[in-house]
C-alpha cells in the first residue's frame, strides 16, 4: 500500500499520472443508471482534486444549492423549499434534459481556466475532464441490462467530449461547477430572489406565474448559449405551491411536509415480503429476495433493521407520525417479533 501510495504521488508530482481503468456496469434500483466507477488510485486522485477545489468553489456558489456540499443536503433544500413556499403562492420546477450525458467537456475546462489554480491543478483537471471512461473500462454483471439503457443516458453513444459518468465524485463537484453559471444568471441577471436547486432539479418561486415563464424561456436561452443544455420540455411543472410541491421524495406545502406516496408504497412492499418469509439483499445491480432462516439469524434481522430505518430515516424529516405508527401496528406483522420502535416511531432497534 504504501509503494502504491508513493508511485502515485510521484506520478502526480511529475504529472506523468494518466486516469486508470473503469468497471462499467448497470444499476435497476431505484432506476437503470449506467456507471463508471473509477479504481481506488483514481478515486485518491478524485478526492486530493476535489479538496483542493472545493475552498475556492465554495465562496463562488450561491447558497441555495443543496447537492454534494458539506452542511447542505436533501432535507436543508426541503426545509428551505417550505420556508420559501410561505413566502410565494406560485412555483416552477424544471430540469435539465439527460444532463451528465450532456455536459460539454470543452465547456466545463474552459469554467475552470477562469479560476486561480496553478499549473499542475490545471494539468490535473485536464486529465479528468476529458478521460473518456469508455475507451478502457472492463464490463460487470448483467450485460443485456446495457441495451435497455437509453442511447441519450449512455456514454456510448454521446458525442466526442460530452457526457461525465455518473457515480465518481469528481463528476458530482463537476456538475455543480458547470450549473454554477446557471445559478449566477438566475440570482444576478435574472433577480430571482427565491430559487433552489438540487443536482440538476431547479425551482423557482414567485406570485406571478406569467414571470415564472418568463424566466423559464430565459434560463433555457442561457443554457443553450452558454452551457450547450436545455431543459427538459416534458417535464416542467407550474402550480400554486398550497397545492404541494413534489420534490426529492416529498410533498412540500407550506405548513406541512408528507413523504411521497410511492416510498410508502415500497416499504409496504418490502414488509410483505419479510412476512412471507423473504427478506432483500442488494447488490450493486439490483435488489433480490432470498428466503428467511424459519428462526431468522442475527444478521438477516440486522438486514431487516437496516431497510426498515433507511425508510423510517426519510419519513422523520416529513410530517409523518401517523405514518410511522400505522405502518408499525398494521404493515409489521411478524417483524414485531424481532424490531421494536424508539422515540415516537422515529426508528427501530432489535427487540430485546
């Protein structure tokens, strides 16, 4: 290991060091994803250039952008989301069309050089900006899932120097770079005093739904000219926010937040299956059911323990006690036996 470590270090002090090998594989749960993950030497690489990055971005981003920073997240930008619904009666979401597929690589360096950063750091952000993980990789797991894949969220289809592959860290700190722009224009150009976005999922507020579009046009114009995007024409969504707004697994209104139907809906699904006698384990790819010990071992009740705080882990930042209550008198059945709530509903633990 720590050979490794030093032949990398000189490799990278020498800038003789060339991104390595990709497993590529495909991902069912929560939706087919396609992935690029890096080796382990390149995710070292990934981190010293993000840690050296990240002091100089983070004084550069607006506040209200919640995806892969420290002390932000998904349920800050809801909690926002509500403070801001109180203020406002209209909202407009909109998204990205195939974004990290769509990335222009010339774009994103050409951000970079505006920045202060010496010539090795430049070198290095170089390297893994236009790294095309397709050109050596080695295939993992299912291979007929790759043609169920769309074209448009493959990197085997995009077009020379577009697209980032999803998963590394790199392309999450990438993505907030690129979006950065966006983010300026709609806060300094545009004036938008309420605006939150998530990765790559934008809302705005405001009383006026007629400037709602106005400002829609205007941000698509801007990422066509300037960050060679455009936003999704099918999924932008316009409505009074006393009506809700649906946003990263929750109902946002604003006196209240629910959790979305469907997570409900999929927990249920995994306690029916616990109580006939299955319980899930995950791999890379996807979710299989395998059958319960008739007296289940420690380890498949810690599996149990572990899906079922996950989800209960979501519902405590919603306004969701008579939620997590039902679920545990009515949906637990057999699983009473083994896991027993703590503070209010808000998780489980092994019974004792």
């Amino acid at each position: 290991m720590e050979n490794n470590l030093y032949n990398l270090y000189t490799e990278l002090k020498n800038e003789t060091y060339r991104p390595g090998r990709s497993i590529c594989f495909v991902v069912t749960y929560p939706k087919l994803r396609e992935i690029f993950a890096a080796d382990f030497k390149d995710r070292i690489v990934h981190h010293l250039l993000v840690a050296r990055l990240e002091p100089y971005y983070e004084k550069r981003f607006i506040y209200d952008s919640y995806a892969c920073r420290k002390d932000k997240g998904a349920h800050k930008a809801v909690l926002r989301l509500r403070k801001f619904s109180r203020q406002n009666k209209y909202y407009l979401q909109i998204d990205v069309k195939n974004f990290f597929t769509s990335i222009d690589k010339n774009t994103l360096y050409s951000i970079f050089l505006k920045g202060k950063f010496n010539k090795e750091t430049r070198s290095l952000l170089k390297k893994m900006i236009f790294h095309d993980p397709t050109s050596n990789y080695y295939l993992k797991g299912d291979g007929n899932l790759f043609s169920k894949i769309p074209p448009c969220k493959s990197l085997f289809y995009t077009p020379k120097n577009r697209g980032l592959p999803i998963g590394n860290l790199t392309s999450q700190f990438f993505a907030n770079v690129y979006l950065n722009e966006v983010d300026q224009y709609i806060k300094r150009t545009l004036k938008v005093k309420h605006y939150i976005r998530y990765v790559d999922d934008m809302i705005l507020l405001s009383d006026d739904k007629n400037q709602l579009l106005k400002w829609r046009d205007e941000i698509n114009g801007f990422l066509s000219e300037k960050l060679k995007l455009s936003l999704h024409p099918g999924k932008d969504r316009i409505g009074a926010v006393e009506n809700g707004i649906d946003f990263l697994g929750y109902i946002v209104r604003p006196n209240y937040i629910l959790s979305r139907r469907r997570v409900a809906g999929n927990l249920k699904k995994k306690l029916n299956l616990f109580n006939k006698g299955y319980y899930l384990l995950s791999n890379n790819q996807k979710q299989i059911s395998l059958p319960l010990s008739s007296n289940p071992t420690d380890e498949e009740i810690a599996r149990m323990l572990t899906t079922v705080n996950s989800y209960y882990g979501h519902f405590k930042h919603a306004d969701t006690y008579n939620l997590r209550k039902n679920l545990y008198e009515n949906r637990m059945g057999k699983l009473k036996n083994y896991l027993e709530p703590v503070d209010n509903y808000a998780h489980f633990r092994i019974a004792k």
